[in-house]
C-alpha cells in the first residue's frame, strides 16, 4: 500500500490573480481555503516523490468580477471557492488551475 501525505501550501494574492507555487509532481489538489485568513491549498501528495517539483500555475477570480476563461493562459480548470475575512467583511474567491503542460 502506498501512503500518503496532506500538505497546506500558503499563497499571495497577486495584481494580475496569478500564483505560482512548487509542488510535487502529481500532488492532487483537495482543498483551498483561508486559514488564520492566509488564503492555502491543501493537496494530497506522494512522500516519495517530494524532491521532483513542477510549478502548478493557479488563479484567483474575486466574485463579482468580469473575468476571459483562458485569461491569455491554457485552459483553466475550475477547483474550488473559498473565503477571506476582510475589514470590508467576508470576501468570496475563486481558484482555478491552468492547464499542466509536460510531466504530470
């Protein structure tokens, strides 16, 4: 049987909604949201391939706000909403990855 591990990666909103971050290949994602309101995503992951990373490219999509389905990008795929307390009150996104090219 092959065990598995549960992994939190913290991420930044950026200016353009675009974040990037180093995960193991094959890491699936299961979950984002905002812990102690620090925006994460957990994905279930491989504890022997932990040293062979790939960047997986994310989006974050604010509700309310007009956005293309391939911002300019590779096809996105939708993976989950989540909330963020803010001093105007609970704010609601959206996370969506773009297409993975090459090894996955």
């Amino acid at each position: 049987m092959v065990k598995r591990i549960i992994y939190r990666y913290v991420f930044q909103f950026s200016q353009n909604g675009m974040t990037q971050i180093n995960m193991p290949v094959g890491a699936r994602v299961i979950k984002v949201d905002a812990k102690d309101a620090q925006p994460s995503i957990w994905a279930i992951v491989d504890p022997r391939v932990t040293d062979d990373l790939e960047i997986r490219t994310f989006f974050i999509v604010p509700t309310g706000v007009e956005f293309h389905t391939d911002m300019g990008k590779p096809e996105m795929a939708y993976i989950d909403s989540f909330q963020v307390p803010s001093t105007q009150g609970t704010l609601v996104f959206h996370l969506f990855e773009a297409e993975r090219r090459g090894k996955h």
